[in-house]
C-alpha cells in the first residue's frame, strides 16, 4: 500500500481479468463485512461468496486462481463498482494485493473511493479491454505498465492509451491523493491564518497532526 503523499506515477505488475459488466460492490465485498472497525485483514473476504463456498471450498474464481497469483491489477469491464458506496470495496481489493484497476468504465464513487486510496482506476475501450485480458489468460507472466504520467497501458507490445479524469490522474502524480496528507501539507498555512483571526489568536494553535493523532 502507498503511503500518504507518495505520488503515484507507474503501476507495473502482472494483471488478474475479471470478466462482466455491472459488478457491484455487494459482490466485491459482502455486507456482512461491514462491521469491521479497521480495514485490516480485507483482502481475504475481497468476492468471498464469488470465491467459496458456504464451507469454505473455493470456487473457481480469477482471484483463485493460481496463474494470478500477486497480480496487482485488476482489468475488469463497464461500470464496475457500481451499487452501494461502501469503501470497504476498494479497501477489500487494495488488501488482496490490487494497486490499480483498469477497465471500460467506472461508477463514480467508487473511483473516488479509489484515488482516496492512492489506486488509480483508468478507463480503456472495449476493444482494448478485450485485448488485455486475452492477452492476460493467454500469458499470465505478462508484465502490465500503467503509466499514469504518459496516460498509456503497455503490455507485450500494445501501446493503450488510458483516460481518467485530469483533477485525479494529477493528485496521484503530485501525491495529495490523501486528504490527511493535503492537510499536513499545508500546517503552515494554517497556523498563520488561525494567528490573524482575533477570535482564535487567543488561544494556542494545536498542531494539525497532533489533533489527527
């Protein structure tokens, strides 16, 4: 996992496909795991009913499957994460080893969910996406390049160019991705703000990182 104020530039990795459209986020990530307090240990439950059985025997799923094991990205096809928006989603693929996602479109929450996350969810056409995961079962070795500064997607000789919305694809590359991060970096600002307001000079400036902590 990034952490805060890293920028994220490349992605490079082998790739797990993940066929069908309207995937939502019930399915990556059942509502009875919800109820977590922390994030921690997500990654296992990540398409839990998609994967096993009530007993526990897997099923065969891409993220069961031994050819993708330590993929870290996903492709996936149209309007993927749609449904509720639950963060435990992205959370959940994060965990499991996922550092970007690549696919014909996105729901909107749940890509800001993403970059919130510091994993980058770049859009492809169909076309491409059907070339990537061909590619991706015919040779599960293949090494993916998602390169987020050049907005291109490069695998055995496809060059693919990759879209995403400009606000986001530069908070990834500049690492303010991270609300908490943006925050702590610009303390200073604060500070001599809060000295020449009359009301609050009065009182002693606390620290933005002591009051998150």
């Amino acid at each position: 996992m990034n952490d805060r104020g890293t920028q994220i530039r490349q992605i490079k990795g082998r790739a797990v496909p993940l066929a069908g459209t309207d995937i939502d986020t019930d399915r990556i990530i059942p509502a009875r795991y919800l109820k977590s307090v922390t994030f921690d240990g997500l990654g296992e439950a990540a398409f839990y009913d998609e994967r096993f059985e009530s007993d526990g025997t897997p099923k065969k799923h891409p993220l069961n499957d031994g050819r993708f094991k330590d993929a870290s990205i996903l492709i996936v096809g149209r309007n993927f994460g749609c449904g509720s928006s639950r963060e435990h989603a992205p959370q959940a693929l994060l965990r499991w080893g996922i550092q970007a996602i690549m696919g014909e479109s996105f729901a909107e929450i749940f890509a800001g969910n993403c970059a919130a996350i510091g994993v980058p969810t770049v859009t492809v056409s169909h076309k491409d996406v059907d070339r990537l995961m061909s590619l991706v079962e015919r040779r599960p070795e293949t090494v993916i390049h998602v390169d987020l500064d050049k907005k291109a997607v490069t695998a055995k000789g496809l060059i693919i160019t990759l879209q995403m919305p400009e606000t986001v694809r530069r908070s990834l590359l500049n690492g303010m991705w991270e609300t908490i991060a943006v925050l702590l970096a610009a303390e200073g600002d604060f500070e001599s703000t809060a000295m020449r307001i009359p009301d609050i000079s009065r009182f002693p400036y606390e620290p933005i990182a002591d009051a998150i902590l």
